[in-house]
C-alpha cells in the first residue's frame, strides 16, 4: 500500500472539464524552450496540479516557468500574462495513457499571477467547490 503525507499549508480548490483554465509553461531546463500547453486540475497559494499530454522531458526537481493562463481552452482572451516559477514536486505517468499529473510548488510569482490565483481561489470558494 503507497500512502503519503499531505504538505499542503493552502486551501486548494479543483477545476473540471470544460471549466478547466489552460495554461502555457516552459521548461527551463529544456535548451529548446518549446511552449509545453496544459490544463489546470487544481490551484492553491501555494502551488498547482497541471495535466498535460506529453511530460517527456520534464523530472522532479525541474523548473517551470508559467507564461499565461486562460479561463478555459475554448476562451481567447488571457487571464494572465506575467510569469509564475514552478518547481516539480511530483509527477504521475500512467504506462501508456495520457494526460500525466504534474505537482507544481509555486517558488516565485508575479503579483498579477499572485492576484489571478487568489481570485480563482476565492470564487471557486464561494461558489462551493
């Protein structure tokens, strides 16, 4: 039996399908700096859950370098566009399936990242999820 510890210090909240925000991140340790496209699962102050179809490339430890984030894929307009540094926590890759799971712990952000994740929080909250 695999059990954890919750590290959590934030509240976090949870995004479905099709209100899911999507967002772009860059992998810093990639050379290339190809534009990585993913799906905010779920937020916090502290950090996020982001579901992407291909990870190859990226390992615990990496840094992420979040770029944008839109309300939902289908939505033009961007939410943010300032920067958010993201480190791995951890990542779930299920052998032959898609999307993986990474964990995302926020090591510094932008205030106007800062107040975008706070008012996701908080709506989120008061509409009681």
């Amino acid at each position: 039996m695999i059990t954890f510890t919750e590290r959590r210090k934030h509240i976090r909240v949870s995004f479905t399908q099709p209100q899911m925000p999507v967002c772009d991140i860059l992998n810093v340790q990639d050379c290339n700096a190809n534009i990585i496209h993913c799906a905010i699962c779920d937020i916090s102050m502290g950090g996020v859950r982001l579901s992407l179809d291909e990870a190859e490339g990226i390992a615990i430890g990496d840094n992420l370098i979040l770029i944008n984030v839109k309300k939902t894929a289908r939505q033009e307009d961007f939410l943010i566009s300032g920067d958010a540094r993201l480190e791995v926590d951890w990542l779930s890759r299920s052998k032959g399936q898609s999307p993986t799971s990474l964990g995302c712990r926020i090591i510094d952000i932008s205030e106007n990242v800062h107040n975008t994740f706070a008012n996701f929080v908080l709506q989120k909250l008061r509409c009681g999820h």
